[in-house]
C-alpha cells in the first residue's frame, strides 16, 4: 500500500515539476543584445535628424564605424548642406567627425542624431520676390482689316491717291499688305509698300517674319530694308518680364522665422523662410532706385 501511494505521489509530481522547468526557461533574462564580434565593423543605423536644434522630420540611413557616424552625400543634401562644400568630391559617403563646421551628438537611447551645422555648408534657401506669372493662353478668332486714305486734288491738275491696308489674322499669323494708288492725268500707277507674314509665340518670346521686313540696328549702324527670312526675340510680347539685373538680399535666420522686405519704410513682400541662410531674388530695380533695400526675419510666434 504505501508503495502504491509513494509511486501515485511521483506522478503527480513530475508535471508540476516539468511545468516550473518551462516557466524559468521562458522567463529567462535574454541578456543584453550582441554586439558585433569585430569593433570596427561597419553598423547600419538609422536615424532621426535634428539641425541646429530644429527637426527635420526625417528618419535617414547613417554608417556607425567605431565611434565615427558615416552619411552618404545624397542624404546631407537632403538635409539643406551643399555637396560642393563638404570637400569631398567624387565620394558617395562621408564621415562626419571629417567635414569642417559640422560637429554632432549621437543618442542612442532615443535613436536621433542632433547636426550643429555652420552656414558655410548649407546651401542657401532661395526665393523670389517677384514671381512671373504664367502665359495665358492665346486665343485669335480669324479676322481681316482694310485702313485706307484718300487724297484728291481738283482744279487745272486732277490728280487722287489712295493709301490702302489690309490685314489678314488668324492662329497661324498675321499677314500685312501696303500701298499706294495714284490716280492722274498723266498717270495710274500702284506702289507696293510691304507685304509680309508674321507669327509671334508669347510662351518662348520668338516672333517669325517672311517677306518684307527692317533689320534692327546698333547705335552706330543703321537699318536696313530687305526682303526674306527673320527670326528674333520679342520682349514686347511680355511687359511683365524684366529684362534689366534686379537686386538681391541675403541674410541668415537662427530659427524658422518670417520675412520681410521694406523699401523706404514701405513694406514690398513677405514670406516665410526655415532657419539658415536664405536669399531673396527679384528685388525689382524700381524698389531700390533711393535706398538699397532692407529686410527684417522674426521668429515664428514673436509679436
């Protein structure tokens, strides 16, 4: 009897027993994570990057090799640095700790990098003041002009002329007709003045010319009239365009800030620009014809 209770007892230990066996195997601390065998071994991470204290938002591939954080060139320009600046030319992948003016701080509890960056090696934020607008669409419904002008002289000598245009237009064109008839005693006559084909393009300021036309001259040369082919650009089909050197402003902003331009105390534009060095094009010549122009950047939120 007490055999039989002894071996009851043994099989209704052995569960619980291998049951605590399992338990303590899959509770087991994992120990800390393996870290390559080799100490220069290249490390892949990736990143989130800050510059100069602002998020980029971005989450970008960098290199760990020992101590060193390694970067492609594809992923700095990214992040505003210009590619001519880092002194490395021909080479897909930079070290950090090697380009001058770019210093960082690694945290690999929160897995982000923080870039302190100087403005020598960002490129700068471009942005024009005057903004050209956009061709509108030509529209030509087919027509034609007659001018005419009629002279008469009555008494011992009668004698009439008549200066005639006629003009021809359509989406191909215009085609222009001159003349004369004169009208007398003695004679009847009609001279040909200029008769021409013409077709302007506004989007690529190319105007077209067969037939009779006025070459364009210099200061020191003269016109000529002559007949056949001309091709040139003409400006006159946009005023909007300038065609002189504008002015432009630069300046640097620590934080994302606002833009302004003031010329003569008046202010002319505004925008938003991220921190770094910006520069603002299109400064008409009429803007800063008295004063050279001034610009003001407040932070974002400052009164």
């Amino acid at each position: 009897m007490k055999r039989a209770l002894a071996a009851l007892l043994l099989l209704v230990m052995a569960p619980l027993a291998r049951a605590d066996g399992a338990a303590a195997v899959t509770g087991a601390d994992p120990g800390p994570a393996s870290l390559p065998s080799d100490p220069a071994a290249p490390n892949e991470l990736y990143l989130e990057v800050s510059v100069n204290a602002v998020s980029t938002g971005l989450i970008l591939r960098f290199t760990q090799v020992g101590k060193t954080l390694r970067s492609s060139v594809a992923n700095l320009q990214q992040l505003g640095l210009d590619p001519a600046r880092l002194l490395a030319p021909g080479q897909t992948e930079v070290a950090l700790d090697a380009v001058p003016g770019l210093s960082y701080e690694y945290d690999a509890a929160r897995q982000s990098v923080s870039l302190q960056v100087t403005d020598d090696l960002r490129a700068p934020y471009r942005i024009d003041a005057r903004t050209a607008p956009q061709t509108p669409p030509s529209r030509v419904t087919p027509g034609a002009v007659l001018n005419y002008d009629a002279y008469a002289e009555l008494g011992r000598t009668r004698r009439a002329a008549i200066f005639n245009d006629v003009r021809y237009f359509n989406d191909s064109g215009v085609f222009s007709h001159t003349g004369t008839v004169n009208l007398g005693a003695d004679q009847r006559k009609y001279m040909r003045f200029d008769t021409f084909w013409s077709h302007a393009d506004p989007e690529t300021l190319q105007t077209w010319q067969v037939g009779d036309l006025i070459s364009s001259s210099l200061s020191w040369s003269r016109a000529v009239r002559v007949g056949g082919v001309q091709w040139r650009k003409n400006f006159q089909l946009r005023p909007d365009l300038l065609t002189f050197p504008v002015a432009s402003v630069d300046g640097t902003a620590l934080v994302p800030s606002s833009l302004s331009l003031y010329v003569n105390g008046v202010q002319q534009y505004a925008a938003s620009v991220p921190s770094g060095p910006f520069v603002l094009n299109q400064v008409a010549a009429s803007m800063a014809r008295d004063k050279p122009p001034s610009s003001r950047a407040m932070p974002w939120g400052a009164a």
